[in-house]
C-alpha cells in the first residue's frame, strides 16, 4: 500500500483499510484475519503527518499450551512522520508492520479457568505429574553452591 505524495492534498487526505494479516509478514502471528486502520493524512512542513488508529484481531501461539490463541491488539492513538524530502510516497505497510510488533505480547499466554484448564486446549494445567520439572523454589545458584562445597 504505497500512496504517493502527490496525491495528498493540502486539506489532508482520510484513508480507511482492510490488510490482510498475511501481508504484514509478522511470523509470530497467524490466522485468516485482517488488520483495520482509519489514517489521516497531512502536509506538515518539510513532513508527511499520519495520525489514526490501528486494530488488529490475529492468532499468536501460546508460550504455555504451544497452540494458536486469539489475540486482539489496538493502537488508538498512531502516529508517524514520513519525510517528504527523501521519499515521494509514503509505503504504509512496514509503518504499520512496525507499530504492530511494538504492541505484540512478549508472552501471549491462555487465560486458565479457575479449576487451571486451558479454554483452548481442554489441558488442566494445576494437576501436574510428580515428575514434571519445576522452577526451583528456592534460589537456583544453591545447587552450584553444593558441587563447589563438594570439591573442596
Ligand atoms: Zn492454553
């Protein structure tokens, strides 16, 4: 989505788009959805000013079950500044590819129900085996302390 400069008059120009998830080339999410955003467009000086609002309804994976979840991102307030003497348009989708990766989860992960079952996967997450690993409870540079104690 490349819009010449040219093509913005001076009263501003107001865009509204539907892109397809896919085409933001963003590997951490997913799913057969679309990213809306209403921009404006204006002359600013030696600038191009885009102001507007960005949703995004996709999947991501799930850091605990491994499976795709929903995820809803919004950016109600984006704004950018493109330079007008080193660019003749304004390419849209790495802006808003950008803006995206900035509101992403660092770690999406499914809300458990009380009794700890993923809503997604069915997986009850309270009821792990004995033998499952574990954070450690106490402080973990305590079982480098035993081996140095033992080799003295
Ligand atoms: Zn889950």
């Amino acid at each position: 989505m490349i819009i010449p400069i040219s093509s913005i008059p001076e009263a501003g120009l107001s865009i509204e788009l539907t892109i397809p998830v896919h085409q933001l080339h963003i590997k951490e999410i997913g799913g057969n959805h679309n990213l809306h955003c209403k921009l404006h467009l204006t002359h600013q000086g030696e600038d191009i000013l885009l102001r507007g609002e960005i949703a995004l309804q996709a999947t991501i994976c799930c850091v605990r079950c491994l499976e795709q979840i929903p995820l809803h991102v919004s950016v109600p307030q984006f704004v950018h500044l493109v330079d007008k003497t080193t660019s003749d348009s304004v390419n849209l989708i790495p802006l808003l590819r950008e803006e995206i990766f900035l509101v992403l989860p660092l770690y999406a992960k499914c809300q458990l129900d009380n009794k700890g079952n993923c809503p997604y996967t069915g997986t009850n997450w309270q009821q792990l085996s004995e033998t499952a690993p574990r954070a450690p409870l106490h402080d973990p540079w305590s079982e480098l302390d035993k081996l140095k104690k033992a080799t003295n």
